[in-house]
C-alpha cells in the first residue's frame, strides 16, 4: 500500500526540528501534533468492533474517509463502505436503519455510518476543487466520497464496525482514513503562520529561497477579496493576506477577520495548492472543521477568528 503524502511530510518535519532544537518539546513545534491522523483496515469478517485507539472528546472535529470494497456473503456480491443497495436489507443487519455491508462508527452513545459525500448542492458547488478524484467512488450517478465528518458529541473511543452479523463468508476488507482536531488547536494554529510584513510579488522569492504564490480567486471568498498568498519551502502551508499592501493580522481594525491562516492540509501537501491530493487534506484539515465550528457556535458571523500570524521581514 502506498504510504500516505501526509506521513512523509510528518517524517521529515520532524527531522528538521531534531537537527535544529535537539529532541526537547519536539512534539510542540510539529504542526502535526494539534491533529490526530491514522489509517486503518475493518475486514470484511469483522466480528467485534475495531478499536481504532482514538480517543475522541465532545466538541470534536472527526472525519472518516473509506475507501476499497468487501466480499458480502456467497450471493451478494461486494459493497462499497456506505452498504449494499436498500433491496438487499435483510434480518442479518446489526443496525437496521443502515445499509447492509456498510462501514459504522461509534463513539460512544453515538453512531453513524458511511454516506456519499460530496453529492449535495451544498457540499459539491463549494468545494468541487478540492476534492480528490483518487479518493472518489465511481459508481452510476454522480461519484462520491464514502465516509462521514462531524462534531462529535459524545465522549469515547471511536470504534468501527461492519454492519452484519453473519460475517463468516464475508471477505477482503475496508481502508479507513482518520483525522480527529480539537478545536482549540484549530484556532490556534497560526502559531505555525509566517507572513513577509510586505506584501510579496506572484512567484517572488524572499532571502531564505521560500516561494510565495498568489492563489486562485476562490479564496478571495473567505478572505474579504483581498490578495492571499500561499508559502511554500520552509513557509509550506502559511496564508498570508494584504489589503492593499497591508498585511492583515487579525486585530481589532480587521473587522471582517479576513487575515490569513496557517492550513495543515497544505502544510502536509508542501504548499502545492495546484497538487488534489494537498487541496483535498486542506478540505479536510482546514475547510470542513471551520465550516462546522463556525455553523454551530458563530451565530451571524461566517467566519472565526484566529491568532494573528508570525510576522517577518523578507
């Protein structure tokens, strides 16, 4: 199995934090300690839930991703992680209301199951690019993601679990992909954001060699219209957003909170906004959590406020 982008990202910043600090409160400086990432494989003869060792807390950010299928009984064929079509319900199912052969999650009194993500207006029209076809299902209709993200509500383990109590024919098995984020650290990770105090040219170059990209418009939408720039080398994954050669940082003046924000995804993706794969943890790590958190708990606001970014000159 190919090793996932985000674990050789995670290596080598870890690395570089050993040559330059030593091994004290490495843990601390890497940005991948403010979130939980891990991948799993539920076999389709899964007789008692997984236990993922995934601790989850009320209020968190948890989203699972699944992709692969599993062989379902000698007659049924395979399914996909959201389940078997409804005609095929039957008595054997552990959860009635969900699809037979589909993958379940639980954390406590709480449970779910795998849906088809990113098929809805809302889902689909906003972030249409950047969603990664290679994590995609490709079925009649519209493709779709497999899998489910939330807040959580509960307290717990989060434990997986294949919805079918006669397992025994069952085979092959699901890959699960895991990201779990308190908000607490969503909030505070511009503690990881450093921005040129000047606004810094397309493609422009600062002292160190570090590469700073002007992006696309989309991102205009979260950052008041104004011009927002992704690092990359050492600055992979900082945002940095000027109004009119001003850096925005935050304060009070910026009443629109339309300064920049680290974004882990990106920062796993080597700051390479063009690469689907960096944009599709960046949805995952960045967008959907902020999205959740500011629908819950922001009222009229659409969007929260974060830290000011680390400010240097180039």
């Amino acid at each position: 199995m190919e090793t996932p982008l985000y674990m050789y990202k995670t290596i080598g910043f870890l690395l570089l934090v050993l040559v330059l600090t030593g091994t004290e409160n490495v843990a601390a400086q890497s940005p991948d300690s403010y979130f939980v990432a891990k991948t799993v494989s539920v076999p389709g003869n899964l007789k008692q839930p997984l236990r993922t060792g995934i601790q989850v807390g009320f209020d968190d950010y948890v989203y699972i991703e699944a992709l692969g299928k599993i062989r379902v009984g000698l007659f049924y064929g395979s399914a996909y992680p959201v389940g078997l079509p409804k005609s095929f319900d039957n008595f054997f199912n552990k959860r009635r209301s969900v699809l037979h052969g589909a993958l379940m999650w639980q954390i406590g009194p709480e449970s779910g199951s795998c849906r088809k993500m990113f098929r809805s207006y809302d889902e689909t029209v906003k972030n249409i690019f950047m969603v990664s076809e290679d994590r995609m299902i490709k079925e009649d209709g519209p493709n779709y993601v497999a899998g489910d993200y939330f807040l959580s509500k509960s307290t717990g383990e989060l434990m997986l679990d294949i919805n079918d109590n006669d397992v025994d024919n069952n085979s092959e098995q699901y890959q699960v992909r895991i990201f779990v984020l308190k908000q607490y650290y969503h909030v505070n990770r511009n503690q990881f954001n450093h921005c040129p105090l000047k606004e810094p040219g397309d493609g422009e170059h600062d002292r160190q060699g570090n590469g700073w990209i002007r992006e696309w418009p989309n991102s205009w939408v979260y950052h008041g219209f104004n011009n927002s720039y992704r690092g990359t080398g050492k600055y992979s994954g900082c945002q940095c957003v000027y109004d009119r050669g001003t850096l925005l940082r935050g304060t009070a003046t910026d009443t629109g909170n339309d300064q920049g924000s680290f974004d882990f995804g990106f920062w796993l993706g080597n700051g390479d906004a063009d690469n689907m794969e960096a944009r599709h943890l960046h949805l995952i790590l960045d967008v959907l959590p902020h999205d959740l958190w500011v629908k819950r708990y922001g009222g009229n606001n659409k969007k929260m406020r974060y830290s000011p970014p680390q400010v240097f000159v180039k």
